[in-house]
C-alpha cells in the first residue's frame, strides 16, 4: 500500500520511511504513538493541521508534499 497524506495515521506509522518524514519535522512525534488511539483512522494530512501539533501551514504542506512523494 502506497503511503501518502491521505493514509490514516495507523497506515503511516507502518511505514519507516513515513514516520522518518514526520519526525524530521516533529521530532519526537512518533514516540507519543501510544496517545494515538483516537486518531488512527484520521487521515494524516488532516492531523497535521490541528493546533496543537504546532506545525505552521507551510510546513504542513512541505511534509505532505515529501509524503505524497512515496506513493509515487
């Protein structure tokens, strides 16, 4: 399965490459996956754009460009 910025969380985190992504732009994200529980089914470009992970706009769409990039 490709991995993109619409893959859920629980798609994303199957993928090292995804997750490396992730952490080069929040870097520890990925060691709070036992808080995921309630999100694993959101699409992860969505996720992105909530407040409270603190990325500014451009950076969301940077991420989601490298993202979309490993489903090509």
């Amino acid at each position: 399965m490709a991995i993109n910025s619409k893959s859920s969380l629980k798609d994303v985190l199957t993928s090292e490459a995804a997750c490396a992504i992730i952490d080069e732009y929040i870097p520890g994200f990925m060691d709070k996956s036992a808080e995921f529980g309630p999100v694993m089914g959101m699409k992860i470009g969505s996720l992105l754009k909530f407040p409270q992970v603190g990325l500014e706009r451009s950076a969301v769409k940077e991420l989601c460009a490298k993202l979309d990039a490993l489903g090509e």
